[in-house]
C-alpha cells in the first residue's frame, strides 16, 4: 500500500497568510456592519482549506493562477499535512471568534480574531507557521502505530 503525502509551495503559504493578514486586521478596524460579513468569509477560506483541501482556498487558487506562472516552479515544496492543521486552528479562532461576536461578546471574539492576525502576521512576515509547529509538536508526542 502506497501512501502519497500532498506537498505545497511554501511560497503560496506565506501569500495566504499575508492576504489572511490584512483581512483579519481589517475585521478588527472596520465596522460591525463590514467586519461581521467579511469574518464570515474568513471562516469560509479557512474551512475550504483545513477541510477539502489547502489547494481549494480563494487565496491558494489566486497565488497558483497569478503569482506563481510568474515567480515559476518553488526550489521545494513542504508536506501540506502541517499548514492544512494550520487552517484548521485558524478555522477555531475565527470561528469562535464569529460566533462570540455574533453572541453580543464583541471584545472576546476581537481578541480571538486577533490571536488569529498574530499567528497570520509570524507566517507572512517571517516563515514561522505556529499552527505547523503545534502540528510537529503533537505529532512528537502521539503514540507510534504499528503495522
């Protein structure tokens, strides 16, 4: 049985984590009228790519059409398993974060939308992707399987 591990261009993940950036920073500026709708969207993006697939989010579709015909081929790609567990912690704060607002609790779901930009903010500005070391990290930890 041959198991194949889906790799990305690390490129196209810190593009992500950029426009994530600049989204969830324009939540916790813009209006309630404005950010409510556009948190929702974000939730959206994270959900398209912590649950089918980090090649199916808006942001992964515009880097693989526009960005990267013209940056060509990455020197390496990555195991996509570690930045699609990445997606899925983002998908909790901002979820949560939608939902407390939603519930009236503004100030909560802020500071969780905002835990979110810090995370978005190390991975477009430096390369560190904590969700992927939380990733690695429970990984170290879990118990080995055995055939």
């Amino acid at each position: 049985m041959s198991t194949s591990i889906r790799r990305v261009d690390p490129r196209g993940l810190r593009f992500s984590a950029a426009i994530t950036s600049v989204v969830l920073a324009l939540i916790l500026v813009l209006p309630a009228t404005i950010s409510t709708p556009l948190l929702a969207a974000q939730v959206v993006v994270f959900a398209a790519s912590a649950l089918v697939g980090l090649q199916y989010s808006p942001y992964a579709q515009l880097f693989a059409r526009v960005v990267r015909p013209r940056v060509g081929a990455p020197p390496h790609t990555e195991d996509a398993r570690p930045p699609r567990f990445a997606q899925m912690v983002g998908l909790a704060f901002t979820a949560a974060g939608l939902l407390t607002v939603l519930a009236g609790a503004a100030t909560a779901g802020l500071v969780l939308i905002a835990f979110a930009l810090v995370a978005a903010l190390l991975n477009a500005t430096t390369g560190f992707c904590l969700g992927c070391e939380m990733y690695l990290t429970f990984r170290r930890f879990a118990p080995v399987r055995t055939a």
